[in-house]
C-alpha cells in the first residue's frame, strides 16, 4: 500500500512524503524538487560514491516509523551534495528540506 502526504513547511513551502508498505518493513521519504529525506533504507555511501557524479541531495533518518516521525528527526548521514547546501547530520529532518528547497 502506499501513502502520499502533503507537508507545509514553517517557510509555507509544500513537501511531499511518500509512505509505501512492503513486507517486514515501511519506506518512508519526503521530497522536495531538488532533494529528499528518507528511512534508514536509504545507502548515503552508494550515493556519495557509486553515483557520485549524480550529484544526489538527500539524507538519511534511522530509527522512524512514520513519515511524521522523519520530519521531526535528527539526520544521521546526509550525501556530500547535501552538505554544499548547509544540511548536516544530527539537522531535524524539517529543517534539512527547508533547505533543499
């Protein structure tokens, strides 16, 4: 099953969050034109070298369950492209897609 939500940022900005339910596990991402914030699936090294010349804005949450609990949660690795644009690790999931934008 899957599940798309809308998400109004504090900047007014509208995101989206994608929920889909697989078996034993739940894939959670919010997107925002240029990039995305995703569940612990996400593989922030396969991205920062095998695909590095995609230039791919994205970071990884461990540890959530909801796609509400994503956007509350501190970031646990984000890719390098990620990082040009001032997103960290340890930033509120929120916070990280305001500056994605």
């Amino acid at each position: 099953m899957m599940r798309m939500v809308p998400f109004t940022l504090e900047s007014g900005e509208t995101v989206l969050g994608v929920e889909a339910k697989l078996p034993k596990t739940t894939l959670l991402a919010i997107m925002t034109d240029k990039g995305y914030i995703m569940c612990g699936a996400l593989d922030v090294a396969l991205l920062n070298e095998r695909l590095k010349e995609r230039e791919i804005i994205a970071g990884r949450a461990v540890g959530v369950r909801t796609l509400e609990e994503l956007m509350e949660a501190p970031l646990e690795s984000v890719t390098f492209t990620a990082e040009k644009l001032g997103v960290t690790p340890g930033m509120k999931g929120s916070e990280a897609l305001r500056r994605m934008l």
